[in-house]
C-alpha cells in the first residue's frame, strides 16, 4: 500500500464525514451499566473524542480552520491514525514473514511457528482497523441519524470476520500439524478424524462469532437463544436428515469400512474415496467424476470395499471349434493348467482349468484363478500375459478358437 492510497483512504471517510457534519455537533452518548457493549464503546472511542475536543480549545486558530465543514485539526489527526494503522501493518509484515509453517518439521519450536504463522496476517489487518476506527472516533460524525454509530456497527463487522479469519487459519494449520504426526502412525483413524474434527472446530467458531457480533452490535443474546429454545423442536424436525447424516458419519468412522483412498462401491457408484464430512462421503469415480453420497444412505446400504480383498479374481470361458477331438482337449486342458501354474503373478492356492460344457457354437473351457496384485493395473497385466500366452499354446496345438456361427442343413427332397 503506497502513500498515494493512504491519503485517498483518508480523504474518502473525510468526505463521507463533510456530508453530516455541521458546525457543531453534540454527541450524546447514553450508558446502561449492565451493557458491556456500550460501556466498551464509551470507554475507548468515544473517550478519545471528548478527550480530543477539550484539548482542542488549546490549539492555534489556523488549526480550526474548516475543510469539507471539518475543522483541520480533526483531518490531520485522523489521517496521523490511519497513517499509524497503515505502518504498524507494514512492521507487522517484516517482522512474521520469516515464520512459515513448516509440516516436515515435529518440533515444539515448529509448533509455536505454527501459531505465530496463524497470527501474523490477520495482527496485520488489526493494526489497520484500529487505525481507522481511532480516526472515526475523531471525526465529528453525526448522531441524528446517528452516522457514528452505524460506522462503528461496521468495524464491529469486520473485527468479527477478522477474529473469524485467525481462527480459522489457526484452526488449518494446527490440522495441518497434527495430520503430520498422523501420517506416522498405523491407525487411520487419526487421518480421517482430523479433517472432521477441523470441520467441527469451524463450524462451532462461527456460531459463537455471530452470537458475539450481535452481542456487539446492542442486540440482547439472551433473547436469541430463548426465541431458539422455543423454536428447537422445529429446527430439530426441520435438521432430521443432516443429524441422521451427521450420527451416521459418527459410525463410519468408528466401524470403518472403508478408509480415505479405497476404493468402494456404493449401490451403482464405484470410486475412490476422497473425503468423509459431516454430511455426505465424497467419491471419485472411475471416470474422474465426484459423487457426494450422504452418510446415512452410505452407513445404511452394502459397501464393496474393494481395496480389502486379498487378491483379485480371474474367470473366463474359453471356446474352441466343435472340430477338436477328446484328445486335443485333454492336451489343451494339461497345457493351459500349466501356464497358469507358471506364471508367477497367479495365487497358486486356488485355479480351475476345466472342460465345462457343449456350447451352441464352441466347446467351452472354464478358467478361473486369482492374482496376486490386487492393483488394477497390475491385475490386468497378469490377466493379459495369461491370455497371449493361451492364444500361443491354441495355435501351437492346431487348434482354433471358436466364434457364434450356426450352420443350417437343407434336405433335398427329390
């Protein structure tokens, strides 16, 4: 942010004040002692403003000289704050970017960087908002309509987002350490647990945020809460799916059936598991698309967990031409057990070579065995060495492979 932008900032709420102000303006300012907001308010700000004005009475003439119908005393000392708020940032900047967050490091020191990392942009934009809101608090802002206060109501806003935004970046990177040590130990319950448990954190930081911003902004949050309790029975019916969904992630992740990167099949959804929320479990399928399933239907239906099994089925029939005799089938038959048997990618527990039936147009030879590498790719791999090879050893035995043909006999009558 360069100087040029400061004073148009500046000059920009300077205007925004001219607009309102008048020559004098009375601020009025009525204290309930047991509001806590208002008592902060009075305290702070706009004790700086009375405590400004009573000094004023002591500055030279030229210093009351009005601009925009704003006395030069006020223009110079707001735009001192805005200045101020502008080059603590800019400090604020050069002293915490040297602390990055480092995951590979499990250090103590790595986990205050951790924290330091967390406070360091968002200290930044504090120091700016303090700024302008000591320059607002100079300013001679109406009262009726009651400018003054519809502007701090704003900075009120935005010191929430900015308490929302620390929070959440502390919440990410202190997930991001602890998914660090995560990766280390043989559970993977903690892996997907911590992305759940960063959801919740959030999700709970926002709730308190808003009851404290309207807390802030003079509303009662008693009031609030009571109108909720009333009402809980009907939110209660109305969030009967998202507590079933969210109950149900609760299972999931205690049963676990499956973990974040298996790959699944879900009723007529198969894919890799990407993420497991709140609500729904995300799917990457097989075609790259993403299907969020909600988890009570997840937690409720079959899951096919198919990174579980131990090793990958192979079955196919195999048909030759009804011109093969018994005694090429029983070398046929000898010769194919081998070449499963051989090939070093089969499980040698379990493998079916067998003559299996009179088809329409073939003899068919059943195949079964199971690969060793459950990996997609490696199991076709293994599946496709076995076929070439049987394709070999058929032709070898001047046998051919047999394809749906029908053949029709006419008679001849005469």
């Amino acid at each position: 942010m360069n100087f040029k932008k400061i004073i148009f900032f500046s000059f920009l709420i300077l205007f925004s004040a001219s607009i309102y102000a008048e020559e004098k303006v009375e601020v009025s300012v009525t204290v309930n002692e047991t509001n806590l907001t208002s008592e902060v308010e009075k305290d702070v700000f706009e004790e700086i403003g009375t405590r400004a004005n009573n000094y004023s009475e002591k500055l030279p003439s030229w210093m009351k000289t009005k601009i925009f119908n704003v006395e030069l005393w006020h223009i110079i000392i707001a735009f001192l704050f805005i200045l101020f708020g502008f080059i603590l940032k800019k400090i604020n900047n050069s002293i915490f970017k040297h602390y990055e967050f480092d995951p590979s490091d499990k250090s103590v020191y790595a986990f205050g960087k951790t924290i330091v990392s967390a406070i360091s942009k968002p200290l930044g934009t504090f120091w700016l908002l303090i700024g302008v809101a000591l320059a607002i608090s100079i300013l001679p802002l109406p009262t009726e309509p009651n400018i003054k206060k519809l502007t701090f109501n704003i900075l009120k806003i935005g010191f929430s987002c900015l308490f929302i935004w620390f929070s959440f970046r502390l919440i990410d990177i202190i997930s991001l350490h602890f998914a660090s040590y995560a990766n280390y130990t043989k559970s993977k319950l903690d892996d997907q647990l911590v992305p759940l448990i960063r959801k919740a954190l959030k999700t709970v930081v926002s709730i308190i945020t808003f009851l404290w911003m309207v807390q802030l902004m003079g509303y009662k949050v008693s009031a609030l809460l009571a109108g909720l309790g009333i009402g809980g029975l009907a939110v209660a019916l109305a969030l009967q799916d998202t507590l079933s969904n969210l109950f149900a992630s609760i299972i999931i992740l205690l049963d676990q059936p499956f973990r974040i990167g298996d790959r699944i099949k879900v009723e007529s959804v198969d894919g890799v598991v990407e993420e497991i929320g709140l609500r729904s479990t995300r799917i990457r399928t097989l075609s790259k698309t993403l299907v969020s399933i909600p988890n009570k239907i997840v937690a409720g239906t079959t899951i096919d967990n198919v990174d579980k099994m131990p090793k990958r089925k192979v079955s196919q029939i195999i048909g030759v031409t009804y011109e093969t005799t018994a005694s090429q089938m029983e070398q046929a038959l000898a010769e194919l057990k081998k070449i499963i048997f051989e090939d070093e990618g089969v499980d040698k527990d379990f493998y079916v070579v067998r003559f299996v039936e009179f088809g329409e147009s073939s003899l068919n030879i059943e195949v079964i065995y199971f690969t060793v590498k459950v990996d997609y790719d490696a199991h076709l791999e293994v599946k496709e060495r076995i076929n070439l090879a049987i394709m070999r050893k058929i032709e070898e035995l001047g046998l051919s492979m047999a394809f749906p043909s029908r053949t029709v006999y006419i008679k001849n009558e005469r």
